[in-house]
C-alpha cells in the first residue's frame, strides 16, 4: 500500500464555493485553502479594467498551493534582505487564501481579512509570516488575498478606471461576503485588517460607498486613510511611458509585455518615498468607490461611524525606511537642513520643531525629524479618527519592542511576526533578529483575535487625553 497516498488522502478536506469545490489540505488540525480565485485572471481585455467574476469550474478544484502572485518588481538591498517577498509565476494572481479549523456550514465563527503592505507595489498573500494558522489554531477563519500592485492597480490612464487594486479587494470582500459560510465562516462577523499600504486600503474601505456591509469591524496597523493628489500618481505614468517610448494610456501599456512595464516601473518609483514622500502609486478620489477624502469622509461625515475600530502604530516606524540604507546616519550629518526639510515635509512651524526637539532631549536630527514626519503621516491621523465626533468605538495601541537587528529599533513592519503569531516562520527574523519574546506574541495575537471576536481587544477605548495601549516585553 502506498501510505504516502494515503496521508493525503487522510489530509485532503473540500469545501464548496460559488463556482465550485474545492480542495485543501488539513495542517496541524487547521483546514488551509490556497490559490482560490475571487476574480478573473486580469489579462488581455481585463488587465487594466475593473475585476470580473472568476468562472466556474468542473470537479473539485486543487487548492493546496498559494495562487499567482501579482507582478511586481523584487526589493532591491538592504531591503531584500528583511523583508521577505516571494513570487508565484502564473496571471491568476486575483486569489485568496482561507485557514479555518472547521470547514462547513454551521460553524459561523468570526473571520479577519488580511490586507498586505508593500507601498501598493509589492508583497502578497504567501509572505510566510501571513500564515493563518494561529488565528484558526484559536477560533478564527483567517483570509488573505492578492491585488494588482503598481502601475497594474493604481496606475492613472485617461482610458481605464482607476483604484483596480482597490475594487480587487472589494471583489475579494464580496466573494468572502458570498462563500465564507462554506468553510465555517460568519459573512456578519467579518473583520478587515491590514498593515501599511493594507492599512491605508482597509481606511479607503471604510470611507467607500462600494465596500459598505462587507464588513464589520476593522484594523488599522501603522497606516492611515488617504488618497493622494491625482498629479502625484499620474506622473509616475508618465515617467515610465517616457522611459518605454509609449502614450501614457492604457491602451499603450497593455500591448507591453509585463516584464517591460516592470522594468520601467522599477526605475521611476525609486524616486518615491513613504517618509520623504514625492510622485508614486496610490489611491486617488474617483467619484465612485472613493466619492472623497476618505480620512475627512470618516472624521467629519457618517461613513463608518458604527465600525468599530482598532489602530496603532511602532514607536519608530521611520527607522526601516532611513536605518538600513544609511539615511539616518547622513540625516543626522546635516543636522540643520534635516529640520528644515523636516519643517517643509512636515509642514510644521518652527515653533513645532523646537517643541518636537524639546520633546526628545539629545535626539540627533534624524531621529527628531522622522517621529515629527510619523506623527503627522500617521499619528496624528489615527488620533483624529479615533476621536471623530460619531466614532463608536475607537482602541489605539503603540507597539515598542525593539528590534535586535541592529538600528531598526521598534520599525515599521516589526510587529508583524506577533500579530501573526509566526515568530518561528522563515523570514521572522530577518526583522526581529534573535530572541524574539514569544510571550509578546501570545499577548499580541490574543488582542487581535478577541477583537475579531469580541469587538474589544482587551483594554479601554481610547480618549482623547488617554494613552494608547503599549505592547513591549517585558510588560
């Protein structure tokens, strides 16, 4: 007898979607479904046009191995080395993955939706420190989901609509909204998280029209609701129909091979910065599935007002942008003209930069300007929408672990591993460096699941003179 064929007979579990079975394996008594398509491959006529419904199939469809990952150019050094990014060959990159620890209708246990950072350009859903098990291994269905990325998803043409990354990730809440009851899930307990650019998309969810009632709860990790200015994002279109000798249109890009769109991308966004800022991809006003602002929607109107919200930040998220390459060190360097162009960024008054000086005694420049620069990207936002006059309910927390990689501090992305609870995954540690404290990722991890769970995450909702919750180690 061929026990291999057997064990996996033994490991094999289905479940049933819209458009058809589907099989997955049983890992460690979790039930994990990957590479199921929400959408159609977004190819020839669907490349730069909004998602379209998958089509369905015959049989039992294989669902053991992470779908195609959206093109996108790799990381380049230091970068490559601590952020883990793998790619998944293949055009069907419109998928999503599914943990559950009961598979089947009748269940109904609360889901989260992860949304993946990478600056709208590149990480996906088989990052292996996204893996779901811990959050099922503990009462949840955890999803997470790949979009088109770049100039794919955000690119602005006068010949295609715009946000495609962004409908893809409707596309993926409404097919969560459609299917999740077949592998245990609750359709009516339903929470968006992301970190980052996931961050950012799970705000602009909140604020849209076009996402309302796919969700119920959300969590907002180190990014903030925005769109940018439509001059901002075009230009990278232009930038790069220079460089590939083309009309800035659709039309044109999409009779490139995308490796050439790739290239040509690779070189105009490493102008483009999340801390010093400048033209790149992102989220733009549409009139439709973002009508407006989505922060001001969100702090001043009614959209979401019922939805309750967890968000937070890393004590120093501008250490990964500015720590690895050198930055810091030649911030610190030229000093005086580190806080002008901090004030100028920032657009603080000089009153504001003494008061951010005064606030961290022997603070070097580099430092003084990167949590002035943080506060106003990213604290000062979350604050404001926690606080918005109809918020419901609002819980903030500050993540102050410090990394053992040398320089990175409590950095941007750092938490990840805890959330997840995936600190001995591979890649861990390229962020976390040795040692990480697993007691932090219990506690961590615990917070998000009884969010999800509960609505609460296990502390007071955040006041306007309280503190955020802080989660270091030892406690």
């Amino acid at each position: 007898m061929d026990t291999r064929n057997a064990a996996d007979a033994v490991a094999a579990v289905t479940a049933t979607t819209r458009q058809g079975a589907v099989r997955g394996t049983r890992e460690h008594g979790v039930a994990v479904f990957r590479g199921i398509p929400y959408a159609a491959p977004p190819v020839g006529a669907l490349r730069f046009a909004a998602p379209a419904p998958p089509a369905p199939w015959d049989g039992v469809r294989d669902a053991t191995a992470f779908g195609p990952t959206a093109p996108k150019p790799p990381y380049e050094e230091p970068f490559a080395t601590l952020l883990d990014d793998p790619v998944v060959p293949g055009e069907d990159c419109l998928n999503l993955n599914v943990w559950t620890p009961e598979p089947g209708p009748g269940a109904r246990l609360p889901v989260m939706v992860w949304i993946h950072g990478g600056a709208l350009t590149r990480g996906s859903s088989a990052v292996p420190v996204y893996d779901g098990s811990a959050f099922a291994r503990d009462g949840v269905v955890l999803v997470s989901l790949n979009y088109r990325l770049g100039v794919a998803g955000y690119g602005l043409f006068p010949d295609a609509v715009p946000n495609r990354g962004l409908l893809d990730q409707i596309a993926a809440l409404e097919w969560v909204r459609d299917n999740i009851a077949g592998f245990g899930g609750d359709p009516d307990r339903v929470t968006v998280f992301g970190e980052s650019a996931g961050a950012i998309s799970t705000g602009v969810l909140l604020a849209s029209p076009r996402a309302a009632g796919l969700f119920r709860q959300a969590v907002l990790q180190s990014g903030a609701p925005e769109a940018l200015p439509r001059p901002h994002v075009r230009t990278m279109v232009r930038r790069m129909a220079a460089r590939l000798k083309v009309p800035a249109t659709a039309a044109a890009f999409a009779a490139l091979p995308p490796q050439a769109l790739l290239a040509a991308q690779t070189v105009v966004q490493r102008r483009s910065s999340p801390l010093l800022g400048g033209p790149a991809f992102g989220i733009v006003e549409d009139g439709d599935a973002v009508p407006g602002d989505p922060l001001e929607r969100l702090v001043t109107g009614r959209a979401a007002a019922d939805v309750p919200l967890l968000m937070g930040w890393t004590s120093e998220e501008y250490r990964l942008w500015v720590a690895p390459t050198g930055l810091l060190r030649h911030m610190d360097r030229l000093g005086p003209v580190t806080l002008a162009f901090g004030a100028l960024r920032g657009r603080a008054t000089p009153a504001e930069i003494r008061s951010a000086r005064a606030a961290r005694p022997g603070a070097a420049a580099g430092e003084v300007v990167g949590q002035l620069l943080t506060d106003r990207l990213l604290r000062d936002p979350l604050r404001r929408l926690a606080a918005a006059p109809r918020r419901a309910t609002a819980h903030l927390y500050e993540f102050a672990w410090p990394s053992a990689v040398p320089g990175l501090g409590s950095c941007h992305a750092l938490e990840l591993g805890f959330v997840f609870d995936t600190l001995a995954m591979p890649g861990a540690t390229s962020l976390t460096g040795p040692g990480a404290p697993q007691p932090l990722a219990d506690a961590m991890h615990a917070a998000w699941t009884s969010f999800a769970t509960t609505g609460t995450p296990g502390w007071a909702p955040w006041h306007r003179s309280g503190s955020p919750h802080r989660f270091t180690h030892p406690a």
